[in-house]
C-alpha cells in the first residue's frame, strides 16, 4: 500500500465475532447479579468501553461485589469463547492481501486478549504487535493507545490508519491525529452504526470485510498478496 504505512485493528467487532457473544454472557451475568439487562441493551451501551469503565458504571448503578460478578462473566465468556468465536467473516482474506504493518489496539485486557484473539490463527497474523489499554494511562477514546501503537510501530500518524467498530475508537483515532475507517459488522443488529461512526470522526464506514477492502485499496493504491511483517522490540 503505497501511501500507508500502519494499519491500527481494534479487536472485538472487528478481528473477531466477539461482541453479541460479549453482550449475552454480561447480561446474563449482571442480570443474575440483580440489574437487569438484555443482550441488546449491554451491546448498544457498553461496547467499546474498557472493563474498568464498565465497573464503574455498574458500581455507580448498584450492582454489589463487582469483583465477584466479573470473575463470574470472564469464567462464562471465556468458556464461550473457547465454544463459539470465530473471527470476523472475511477479515482473513483482508489480512492477506496486505503488505503494510499492522497491529492491534483494544480496550480489552491483556488476558481477554488472550482468551479471545489468542485463540484463533489470526492472533498469529499480529503478535507481537497486539496492545491493550491496559498498557496505557488511558483507554479510548482518549488517545494513548494509538500514539502507544505509533510509538512502538515507529510510525507517523499522518501515514497510519485506524480501523474501530466503535466511537470510541474512532475519537481516539482522531485524538492522536490518525485517520480512521469505521466498520460494522454485517450482523450488527444497531441500525445507527454507520451514523454514529461518522459523528465520530471516521473518513469512510465500511459494512463487511469486502467493504473494508475496497476502502484500503482506494486509501493506499494496490494491495498484494505478499506480507510485510513488522517485528518490534517488546
């Protein structure tokens, strides 16, 4: 790609099919735990947040020994994952045809990281090049993760791009003056994704992998089969 240098992947929503998997078992975690919440409404609300953003939101609604409630959920969305995820349709045929370092940059946790991504052969595709906001003070949308994945890729945001499902991640992109791609998943059930991603800042949206592709060929000339890897000190 001949005008890129870095391509920044969130994770969940993007990489991997991991988020109405995310917002079932949470709502069924925090449900048992006495707030009531359906599926529907843990994804329109809490995707995109860092998990210590969501405790404190759940403590601040009520919710008792939230060490407890989330100990309970990673055992359950772990287990389900191990079960279940799968990456995002397409996104591997996205990944081969690239010739410009990536990297990944997730409000998740090292450990769900792990637990999710580390799982399937894309995780392969990044590692060691895979940050999480718990690296930084931070998490998006503030910017510090992205200027950490510029840093440690040793590229200029002014030639890097980030792809993010979510607002959040969109803003943080534009914090640290990178531009970005929004990408909603096909089954995304939210009909104001494309919407709320532009509001945010994204240059383009894509719907799909197929969407994203042809959104980084027009972005960057060319893509070839043959990939470049970026290896960094850790």
């Amino acid at each position: 790609m001949r005008d890129i240098d870095l391509l920044i992947f969130d994770c969940d929503g993007v990489l991997i099919d991991s988020e109405p998997i995310a917002a079932r078992t949470l709502a069924h975690a925090v449900t048992r735990a006495g707030i009531a919440m359906t599926p529907r409404e843990v994804l329109i609300e809490f995707t995109g947040k860092s998990e210590p953003e969501l405790r404190d939101i759940l403590a601040d609604r009520g919710l008792a020994d939230v060490d407890s409630v989330f100990a309970a959920w990673h055992t359950e969305i772990f287990a389900a994952f191990r079960r279940e995820l799968r990456p995002m349709q397409g996104i591997g045929k996205v990944l081969r045809r690239l010739d410009v370092a990536k990297c990944v940059a997730s409000n998740s946790t090292v450990e769900r990281l792990g637990m999710s991504l580390g799982l399937l052969d894309l995780w392969s595709d990044f590692a060691p090049n895979v940050f999480s906001a718990e690296m930084v003070a931070a998490p998006k949308p503030a910017p510090d993760l992205i200027e950490l994945c510029l840093s440690k890729m040793r590229a200029s945001g002014a030639r890097s791009v980030v792809i993010d499902d979510s607002p959040a991640g969109i803003q943080a992109a534009r914090a640290a003056g990178v531009q970005a791609i929004g990408f909603v998943a096909p089954s995304d059930p939210r009909s104001d994704r494309r919407e709320a991603l532009l509001t945010a800042g994204a240059q383009e949206v894509a719907l799909g992998a197929e969407e994203l592709q042809q959104i980084l060929q027009r972005l960057g000339g060319s893509q070839h089969h043959a990939q470049r890897s970026a290896e960094v000190e850790a």
